[in-house]
C-alpha cells in the first residue's frame, strides 16, 4: 500500500472525480484508489469543487516535511519574543488547545504552518533558528 491508512484521519476528503485534469497529481483521488476494502463511506470533494481547472481542495500527491513540537530558544531575551508572540501564535494556530497540542508535540504542522509561525516570529523580532523536536517526511493528509 503507498499510503499509511492509520495516517489518514476520519475527516479526510476523498476525492472520485475521474474527469479532473488534475486527477493524477491530486493526493485526495489518489488516496481514494486505495481505500481499505472494510471503508465505506466517509467525506468526499464533489466534482462542482473543480472550477475552471482549479479545485480549491488540491493536495499535491507528494511527500511534504512535516513538523511538531516547538524548541523554545535557551536564551532568555530571545524567550521573550515567543512569549510575546505567543497570542498570535495561539490565534494563527486555532486556540490554546490546538496551541499546546502543537507545541507539545501531540499534532503535526503542514509546512505551510511552519511558515505562517516563521512569519510570526520574524514579525515580533525573533531572528534565530526556528525548529522542532521531531520531522517527518509524509503524505500531507493534515
């Protein structure tokens, strides 16, 4: 199997649309080839989603870097951007629950999110390295 089921949440949009143009590069209908004989029903992108050739749920069908658990600076002037940023992050993210659940390493950051805090952080005046506890190279089911 080339994706990992356990990988894919509930709530993934499958998708079934054999006449888009972008079918063979969309992990949504690629995944959806491989559903697990015992899935039978679920989430799915109708086929009006495709407008003019573009479908505002295309996920690419490649490996994207995946990332969790923030590591917070040593340095305690530099502890103090992320505190100070920290509301925004908090919002920027989805509340503190979503907040924790990234920083503690319980939820993984599509790189697109990794951005969004890299932005944050250079905003509020952060200019070291940012990274995380822990990578993963995957399928963007996030």
């Amino acid at each position: 199997m080339k994706y990992d089921p356990t990988w894919i949440p509930k709530s993934w949009k499958y998708c079934f649309n054999h006449e888009c143009p972008l079918h063979d590069e969309c992990l949504r209908f690629q995944s959806a080839l491989e559903l697990p004989a015992n899935k039978v029903w679920g989430n799915a992108v109708f086929p009006t989603a495709l407008v003019d050739g573009e479908c505002r749920f295309f996920r690419r069908n490649e490996k994207v870097l995946l990332a969790t658990g923030f590591v917070l600076p040593d340095n305690p002037v530099m502890s103090a951007v992320f505190v100070k940023m920290r509301r925004k992050l908090t919002k920027y993210l989805g509340g503190n629950g979503t907040y924790y659940l990234y920083r503690n390493g319980e939820k993984w950051l599509r790189p697109k999110h990794q951005l969004g805090i890299e932005k944050i952080l250079r905003q509020g005046g952060y200019e070291g390295e940012i990274s995380y506890a822990q990578y993963r190279e995957d399928y963007d089911f996030l």
